[in-house]
C-alpha cells in the first residue's frame, strides 16, 4: 500500500461518495468534495498554480479534493484514482499537486475560499460537501419560501430532531454560476454560523468535521424537505411544531444559545 492509500480521511471519501451515489443526490459527476489535513501529506509538490482567490488560513495545507469529472459511484470503488490531494501556498495564493488525481474538481477555487473561512471560524470543521439532492433543490421553486431565513422557519420545525442538530438555521445564496467562484465566495460569507448553505437551483453545500458529519447534517435537511413536500402533496398546508414547543425542546437539550428564529 502507497502513502496515499493509507491517508487519514480517504475510506471516509469512499464510503460517502458511496451513499451520494445511493442516495441520488450526485447524478452524472454532479456535486464535489474536500477535506483538510490535519497533518501535511508528505510528498514532493508539483507545479505551483495561481489561486484566483488569497486563503491565508490555508497556508501549507494539504486539502483532498475531488478530481473533475468523476462520478461519485465510482469514486465510491476507485478513491486512489479520483481524489487528489493537494498543498496550499505558504503565503496562501497558490496550490500544487501532492497525490493521487492530478486534475482537481473547477470548483477547487470556490472550497479553498469556503475552506479559508471554515479554518478561521470553525477550525474543527474540515469537509466540505456539495451535491444536488432533489426535496432541497425543489424548496428553492417554492414562491413561499424565498430566502434562507423563511426555508429554515418553514422546513426545520417539520420534525422535532432537525432543529437540534441546526439551530443556526441554513444560508442561502441567490443565483450564481455553477462552480464560479463567486459561489464560493458568497458561501464564505456564510459558514462561519451555518453548517448547510443551499445553492439557489442547483443544490445545497454541507459542512462538518468529516464528510459522514456533513452527510448527516444534509440527511436532516433532505428529511424534513422530503415532509415539507409529502404534505403539499397531500393538499395539507404544513405548519410544524408551535414556537412554544421549539423553544421548550431546544432549552431541554441546551441547544437555546445557537438559535436564530
Ligand atoms: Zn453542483
């Protein structure tokens, strides 16, 4: 076995690419990842590449990060061929290739900016995860939703567990173009108190301190989405838990100090 296959962190990369591609959340070589290294991944670098964006919490770093065009079901069985690791700049402005894929995801750019912002604010907190699950992406469609602050009102207080894994509510960020790095940037703007940041029509962004935790954070989202949707179908106006039984739970499981109503 190679240095690279023994990385900490790749069997993680695996088995959640695995469930994306189970879930149907990644179509196609739809959605990404990254993670950060605690520890720099020994290994000479290759050329140095311009960052269009400067992560000086980055620097040094070594990041894994989905190669482009790779399928999740397939990244599931051949994780050495489609994620690459790569090291950050010491003054924060470049990358360069350390292992594995040699062609990272277009969205490199766009993590590193969210990255950047995940290490100042939440350092525990070294995956990123975006991918395209439906009940989430159909909420942005919904003229009675509209910005983050109303999805997270109307959809977190459908089950009673949701709001206690994401008192801080969602973000949410207006149309941008997919993979641009404006996307990142906009969702910089928001993971220092938000660990799920929905794409407006594309998809929703997940952050936690391994991929299986941002997974979990992005089944709680997709679940109660999946009620919100199954009482619209059936004609029943949702509504959710009354403000008094949110505020009562969220003080038996000390969760009060985190919530943004
Ligand atoms: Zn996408």
């Amino acid at each position: 076995m190679s240095l690279f296959d023994q990385m900490p962190g790749l069997a993680d990369f695996a088995t959640t690419a695995h469930w994306l591609s189970l879930r149907g959340w990644s179509e196609g070589a739809g959605g990404n990842m990254s993670v950060r290294l605690e520890h720099p991944f020994d290994a000479r670098p290759g050329e140095e590449i311009d960052l269009p964006v400067h992560v000086p919490h980055l620097a040094g770093m070594s990041i894994m990060f989905t190669g482009s065009g790779t399928r999740a079901r397939e990244t599931a069985l051949h994780p050495a061929r489609d994620i690459g690791v790569y090291q950050i700049g010491a003054d924060g402005k470049s990358y360069a290739w350390l292992a594995g894929n040699q062609k990272p995801t277009i969205e490199l750019p766009a993590h590193c900016a969210i990255h950047n912002a995940l290490a100042k604010h939440r350092p525990e907190d070294r995956a990123i995860m975006h991918t395209h699950p439906a009940n989430l992406i159909a909420l942005c469609h919904d003229p009675k939703l509209g910005d983050g602050a109303k999805i997270s009102d109307t959809i977190l207080r459908l089950q009673s567990e949701a709001l206690l894994h994401l008192p801080e509510g969602i973000g949410y960020v207006p149309h941008q173009f997919p993979g641009s790095l404006d996307l990142g940037l906009a969702s910089a703007k928001l993971v220092d108190r938000h660990r799920l940041v929905l794409w407006h029509m594309h998809g929703c962004l997940a952050t936690g301190k391994d991929l299986a935790t941002a997974f979990d954070y992005m089944e709680y989202f997709e679940k109660c989405a999946g009620i919100y949707w199954a009482l619209r179908a059936a004609g029943i106006n949702p509504v959710g838990m009354s403000d008094e039984d949110i505020k009562k739970t969220l003080i038996h499981f000390g969760q009060l100090d985190r919530y943004r109503p």
